[in-house]
C-alpha cells in the first residue's frame, strides 16, 4: 500500500465561546491516503468428485483484482480462516487483519462438467453482506465466470465498471521446422485460454477490434505484399479490404463501425485515409512527404490520431475525421509513435523513445501532460482497456515477446503468462467480448 | 609597528597628544626662576643720604601730631554729619507715627458709629418679627385646632387603611427582600461558577484542540481516497459518538455526488473509530455531535 | 576494407571479362575483339577490350560476382544510401539497365526498436531511396516492385546493437522466370 502523508489538516472549533456545547464540533478533512483496497479473498469451497475444483476461482479473481492496481489481496498464508458461506463470517476476525472487504465462495459440480459457482461479499467495516451471486457454467466456462466476479466486485467497491470479463487479440510468431510460423490469437484479458483465428507462413501486424467486438482487421504479407483484411471472429470468415500499391497498413475502426482509418502509400508515401467499409471509397486525410501512418481513431468518431514525422523525427499528430489542418500533440522527447485513444478521449497511450529506450507513457490531452509508465527498453504496441484503468503493451523478456498489463497511474504492472513463442501487438477488445 | 600606526592613526595621534601634554605639564610645573625670597610688600632698599637722625626723629614727631589732628578733626565732621543725620531721621519717624495713630482713631470711631446704628436696626427688626410671629402663632393655633380636629376624623379611617397597606407591604417588601438575596447570591454563584467556568475552558478549549487533532489525524489515515475520483468533490458527515469514543451513528449530511467518494467517507469515520477522546470526561460534551468535511485539497 | 574489396572485385571483373567471353551463356551487345593470341615467347599479351557500352554478363548465381551482394544497410533513422554502398547499387543498377526484362523486388527493412507500422513506412522509405537510385541509373519502373516488413523479419536474432546493424537494410531480390 502506498502511503502518502502530508501534514495538511485544518482544524474549525466553534462553540468553545458558549457555555452550553450544541452545535457540533466541525473538522476539516483536506487529505487522504493513496492506496489500494485492502481485501481478502478466501479459496472457494468445493464440492464434487476429485480432490479440488477444475479452476482455483479465488485465485483468478485476486489476480485480477491486484493487477487492476487497485486492490491489495491478503496473501493465502495471512488468511486464519477459511469460511464459505456468510454464516461462517467472524467479522471481528477480519477486522484484525486489517481488511476493508471479504469475499468468499463455493462451488459445486451439478453434472458431468457442469457446475454451480456462488460467491458473496462483505464489508467488513460495517459488517454488512455487500452482493451475492450464483452462476451455472460449463466446464470451459469456469474462467470467465471468475472475471465475471471481478467485474462485479470491482464495480461494487469502486464505482467504475470492472474489464476483466474481456479478451485480448495478439500475434505470436513461432519456428516450426526451420521456418517462421506467425498465428493471430484470441485470449482472455489474463492470457489464458488462447484460440487461434489465423495461422500463416508470412507476418501477420497491426490487428484492431470493431468497436461491437465481432470482428478484428488486421495486417497480412501472405500474398507477398501488405494487405488489409477484416475477419469475423466467431465464423472465421474474411474479407479483403485493401491492396492498393505499396503500403497497406495500420486499419483503425469508426466507432460506428462503418469506416477503417487505414495508411496508403499509393500516391508516393504514407498518407492517412478513411475508407467507408461498404462502399471502398478513399478519402485522404494527409497530403505531405513525410511518412504519415498508425491512424486511430477518437472515441467520439470526430478526429483522427497519428504518427508522422513531417516535423523531422516522430511526433503524434491529431486531424479531423473528414481532413483538414494537421495539429501536433506532442512535444516531450524525440520519438512519440504508435497511439492508442483512452475509452473516455481524455488520454492517449503511445511508445515513448528517449535516451534509447522505448517506453509507454500516457498524454492527457487536457493538461498536455505526459507521463512514463514502464521502464522496460523495448516496450511498444500500447493498448486501453475499455474501462480506461489499464493498458496492456509488448515488452520484450531477454530473447523473446511477452504481454504485460499496467495500472494507468502507473502503479502496478504485471507479466501475463502465456504460452512459449514471441508475442506482439496486444489489442484490448472492447466490453462484452 | 608601523602597520599598526598605519592602521590606528587616530589612536596614535591621541598617544602623542597626551604624552605632549603630560610634557607640558610637567615643564611648565618646574620652578625655572632662581630661588630669591622677597617678602611682600616690601620696599626696594632706596638710596639714603646721610642725615641727623635727632633732627629727624623731631620732624618725624611733628609731622605725626598733625596728622593726628587732622585726622581727628575729620572725624569730628563725620561724626557731627551722621549725628545730624539721625536726628532728621528720628523727627521724621516720630511724624508718620502720629499720623497714623490720628488715621487709627478716626476709623474707629467711625466702626463704632456704624455698628450702633446697625444694632439700633436689629432691634427695630427684632421687634418687628417678634409680633409677626406672635400674629402667626396665633393664627396657626387656630388652625392647628381646625386641622387637629380634621386630622382626627380621619385619622381614624386613615389608620385603618395604613394598617392594612403597611401589614401588605411589610409582607411585599419582605418578599421582595427576600427574593433579592436570593438573586444576588445567584449571581454570586454564578459569577463565581462563570470564573470557574472561564478558567476551565482556557484548560479545556487547550485539551479539546489537542484531541480534535488527534482526532483528524486518525480519520485522515484511514481515509482511502478513490484514486479516480474527480477534482473539487467535498463531502459532510455528521457522527455521534458515545463516552469512550465509539460511534453510534454516521450520517452523510451533505452528498459529494459521487456514491463512491462518500462511501469511502463513511468508511474512513468507521475504520478510526474508537476515536481518541480526552481521559477527563467532563469534556465529552464538546464531542458528542463531530461534523466532518472531507474536502481534499489535491 | 569494403573499398579494397570493391577494388579487387571490379579486377575479377575485368579479369573475366577477358576470359570468360567464350563460354557464350550470357548476352553481350556491341562488337566485341577477342584475341586469344598469347607468344609461346611469352612477349606479350594481348587481351580483348569491350566496345562501348557492353557487359558481358554472368551468371546471377555465381558467388562471386558482385551481384552476389543484396543486401544495402542503413544508419538508424536514416534511408540515406552510405557511400560505401554507391558502387553496389551502380552494379545493380547496372545490370538492370541492361537487362531491362529482369525485375527485382526491393524489401525494405529495419530493426526492432519502436513502434511497428512506423517501421514499415522507415523500411519503405529505404526501399524507395534504392529505387530512384536504379531509377536514375537506367533501370525502369516496372522492373522494381517494392515492399516493406519494417521489423517482422529480422535478419539477426538479438537486442544488440550488431543485431540491429543487420536488421537495417534493404534487399534486392532477383525474380526468377
């Protein structure tokens, strides 16, 4: 937990002048500490045939809270007691401990691969049962049930709307013989559980979610040259969107889901466009010699965001949607690249080069403040959850790609395991995904 | 040394100046004249031819005899002057006196007619007033009669009625005397208890600052401020607590707007409680309603 | 080194030049003398001189010919052709000059650091500072087609600097018939 303590209290006393005390005494409040939550999450309980259940609920949800930045779980060993139901709650015990809230739960198999999985919460300060739910799920379901929980205990206990119920897409790139494979991957917002939607002998780049989250375009070199496509992730059913000469690269979605931002380098080099995904008409958003590339698009559909280095080196670059005067976000440091939008339009997350190393940071666009977030060398390919609290990025562990998530102020970062290979390109999928 | 006369010329000059003087002094004491004893008022030894000395003893005498009788004849003169003098002094003193003594007699004589005639008048007055007041009395004899008469009629009305009022004032009075003293040793009571009062809360209003810092202190630490939450939010709480510290009641008087910051609010007050009170519990009172504003200045 | 290498290479040239012009498996154009006379006295020599305008060419497989080399690196940052490379690209230029039928794919690339699709406008910026050099050498638009994996392909596995030296480059690729 961090602590932050400033002696900044301001003391009011009235009615010390009376004889007769009635009015209350009034003190001013004007400082907090930062910190997480403290909370305990105990192991769920089971019931079924072998020795423990299919899935450790408990820790996948103290997991997902503690990466949030926002929790501090006890660790297992501080717990003295393990109840599973609310009647088996001391809360004088917990008190102890120094919780804020407790969360407890079963679960119970109620068929062949079929189970039931309860949980309750408790505010131990007041000692008070918070929510309480009860889920059925299939065997592979059990996973996102436990998300499913974080959600609802994050939304409970901070007000904001929990993502831990979300996916991932990315690319791993693997050796197979004496040649590369590269495979687009759809995880869960921890890394668990991948499914492959594309495998291909030439790299694949640059996917992007839709913004309904059914579908990912992406970036392909297997026709020897890079071309834009958009697949349907349930069906698996593509289409090519773009193979103009040159570059086709860096498809970004409408929110509205009608058009792709994308970058063409057809008429000489790279220039920012918008295609309707219906129609294919083009329009051109930039015409200059630089390099301009890695459009995305504002969460209010009105502008665009992206690199160019008409300035001399790469910078971020902010125009509206249906063209016109480029305007130059950043001015810290001498590589700003590769953005991506907060959910709210309040923040942008990019890669930050300086003195040789490339970061993640977040520009708030109202300040115009930018802040490091990582201190990795390599660390590139910055993405927002759609609740706005954590970006999840590509970092680089000794010889090959892993995924790590941060907390957005920064506080608290953690690896995602994933299987061997060489990961890149991380993409949050929006809600209900 | 010269550095040092370079450096306090002033001090060096005084030195030198005092040493010129001290100098001077001292020659200027020295007897520089040859030492030759001359008595006063003596003659310088003249040159004297030789002469008979009886002759000269003879002239001598002669020369004082005369002397003597002109300096006697002086002083006759002297004498016959000053002795005139007083004589016209002592004629003219003798004059003023009996002026003044004639001046003496006639204002008596003159205070002496005045206060007979003045006494004559007194008498006159005297006399006068006499027979006034004999005519007075008189008439006031009469009256008096008259009135006594009056007086007697209603005298005996009177005294009933006076009787009556003056037995009711008796009591009114003692009431009144009575309530007095009772209020004026109130006011005693309470002046004193207001002294006591006034010096305890000097002591008190001390204690009760310390606490309530204690008191801040210990709800600001456990006050876990929502990361999120935007700028500017102020939230009041009024709490009740019990002798000992504890709280019996937490009520959110004035919202933020925002369900998230005021719970957070709410939960500070409970995680601090007991909140820390003074050992001497005739100071609760001063705790027993607290009205927290949480308004974080960052 | 690279010059001296450069040097000796341009006298293997020549050298087979003189010797190679009867095998007769590559095309020539312009008359060209040949005289293989050589003095049993060993006197003199005599060797063949081209005719303006001609190479005799070579084969593309041949290791040692100066096509051997594809590869052009670059600085960071930078799609400037080096000095170094100014001959190398010639060559090539060069021989597609003269070969206008051959076509040649230029891949630009670059190393790992920073963010992806920036890396592919960089690669294709190289390729490109390649091209208009063929481009003012003779070769003709449609012998080039150009394409850029920025860093999805990286010749050197690694974080050093050496690794991304190798990773900084653009690639001629020949395309067969």
């Amino acid at each position: 937990m961090g602590l932050l303590r400033m002696q900044a209290v301001l003391v009011l006393v009235l009615s010390l002048l009376t004889q007769t005390v009635s009015a209350a005494l009034t003190i001013e409040i004007t400082q907090g500490v930062e910190g997480a939550i403290p909370i305990a999450v105990v192991p769920f309980g089971w019931k079924g045939t072998g020795g423990a259940a299919p899935e450790n609920i408990a820790a996948i949800i103290s997991s997902d809270l503690s990466r949030s930045g926002r929790f501090d779980p006890l660790p297992d060993h501080d717990l003295v007691s393990h109840p599973t139901e609310a009647a088996e709650v001391q809360y004088h015990n917990w008190r102890i401990l120094n919780v804020d809230n407790l969360v407890i739960g079963k679960i119970s198999e109620t068929g062949a691969q079929q189970y039931t999985v309860q949980f309750e919460l408790f505010d131990i300060i007041r000692g008070t049962r918070l929510i309480g739910y009860s889920f059925p799920a299939g065997r592979n379901e059990l996973r996102r049930v436990a998300h499913h929980i974080s959600d609802l205990i994050y939304e409970q206990l901070t007000g904001e709307k929990g993502a831990f119920n979300t996916q991932i897409v990315y690319v791993m790139t693997t050796k197979s013989g004496g040649s590369k494979v590269y495979t687009l991957l759809v995880a869960d917002s921890d890394g668990y559980s991948p499914q492959t939607i594309l495998r291909s002998a030439q790299p694949l780049m640059s996917p992007a979610w839709s913004a309904d989250g059914k579908q990912v375009a992406y970036v392909t070199f297997e026709n020897k040259k890079a071309e834009i496509y958009t697949q349907d992730i349930a069906t698996g059913t593509r289409r090519k969107i773009a193979s103009f000469n040159g570059i086709n690269g860096a498809p970004s979605w409408s929110p509205d889901g009608r058009r792709l931002a994308l970058t063409l380098s057809q008429d000489g080099n790279p220039e920012i466009y918008t295609m309707d995904v219906g129609t294919r008409t083009l329009k051109r958003l930039t015409t200059n010699s630089a390099i301009d590339t890695e459009p995305v698009w504002a969460p209010d559909g009105k502008s665009i965001v992206f690199t160019s280095d008409r300035g001399g080196s790469p910078q971020l670059y902010q125009v509206a949607a249906w063209g016109g005067t480029a305007k130059r976000l950043t001015f810290d440091g001498k590589y700003n690249a590769g953005a991506d939008f907060s959910p709210d339009g309040r923040k942008l997350a990019m890669v930050h080069g300086e003195q040789g190393a490339y970061r993640i940071a977040v520009l708030d666009l109202d300040t115009g403040l930018l802040r490091v977030l990582t201190d990795g060398r390599l660390d590139e390919s910055p993405s927002f959850s759609p609740n706005g609290n954590m970006i999840i990025y590509a970092t680089d562990a000794g010889n090959r790609g892993v995924l790590a998530a941060v907390s957005v102020d920064g506080r608290f970062r953690q690896r995602l395991s994933l299987q061997a290979g060489d990961v890149r390109e991380p993409v949050w999928s929006p809600f209900d995904r | 040394m010269w550095q040092a006369i370079r450096e306090n010329p002033r001090a060096v000059m005084y030195a030198v100046l005092m040493h010129l003087i001290l100098l001077a002094i001292l020659v200027f004491s020295l007897d520089w004249t040859p030492k030759i004893s001359r008595p006063a008022g003596q003659k310088v030894p003249i040159e004297a031819t030789l002469v008979d000395p009886h002759q000269l003893e003879a002239a001598a005498e002669k020369r004082r005899a005369e002397e003597r009788r002109v300096e006697e004849a002086k002083h006759q003169v002297v004498e016959e002057e000053q002795r005139k003098q007083a004589e016209a002094e002592a004629k003219q003193k003798a004059e003023a006196e009996a002026k003044q003594k004639a001046e003496a007699e006639r204002k008596r004589k003159a205070e002496a007619k005045q206060k007979a005639e003045a006494e004559v008048k007194r008498k006159a007055e005297a006399k006068q007033k006499a027979e006034a007041e004999a005519k007075r009395k008189a008439a006031a004899k009469q009256k008096a009669e008259a009135e006594a008469k009056r007086k007697a009629e209603t005298e005996a009305r009177r005294k009933a009625e006076a009787e009556a009022k003056r037995k009711a004032e008796a009591e009114a009075k003692r009431k009144a005397e009575e309530a007095r003293r009772k209020q004026a040793e109130a006011e005693l009571q309470a002046r004193l208890a207001a002294e006591q009062a006034a010096a305890e809360q000097a002591r008190a209003s001390g204690i009760v600052n310390e606490y309530v810092g204690y008191i801040a202190d210990k709800v600001r630490r456990n006050w876990l401020r929502p990361p999120g939450s935007p700028q500017g939010l102020s939230c009041e709480v009024q709490v009740s607590l019990i002798p000992g510290g504890d709280v019996s009641r937490v009520r959110i008087t004035r919202s933020s707007g925002d369900p998230i910051f005021d719970r957070s609010v709410e939960t500070a007050v409970y995680k601090a409680k007991p909140l820390p009170l003074p050992p001497d519990s005739s100071l609760f009172n001063y705790f027993r309603e607290i009205r927290f504003v949480f308004k974080p200045t960052s | 080194m690279k010059v001296q290498l450069h040097s000796y290479f341009v006298l293997l040239l020549l050298a087979l030049l003189a010797g190679c012009s009867s095998t007769g498996d590559t095309k020539t154009d312009g008359a060209a003398v040949e005289d293989h006379s050589m003095g049993a006295d060993g006197g003199t020599m005599t060797s063949g001189a081209a005719g303006a305008g001609t190479f005799a060419g070579y084969s593309l497989d041949d290791p040692n010919s100066p096509l051997a080399r594809r590869v052009i690196y670059f600085d960071y940052d930078s799609s400037e052709i080096l000095a170094e490379d100014q001959q190398l690209v010639s060559d090539h230029a060069a021989f597609l000059a003269a070969n206008s039928g051959q076509r040649v794919t230029l891949e630009g690339h670059t190393d790992e650091r920073g963010s992806p699709e920036y890396n592919i406008a960089l690669g294709d910026r190289r390729a490109q500072s390649v091209r208009r050099a063929f481009e003012l050498q003779g070769v003709l638009p449609e012998q080039i087609t150009i394409v850029s994996y920025g860093e999805e392909k990286a010749a050197a596995e690694g974080h050093s600097d050496a690794a991304w030296r190798l990773n900084r480059r653009v690639e001629i690729i020949y395309q067969s018939y």
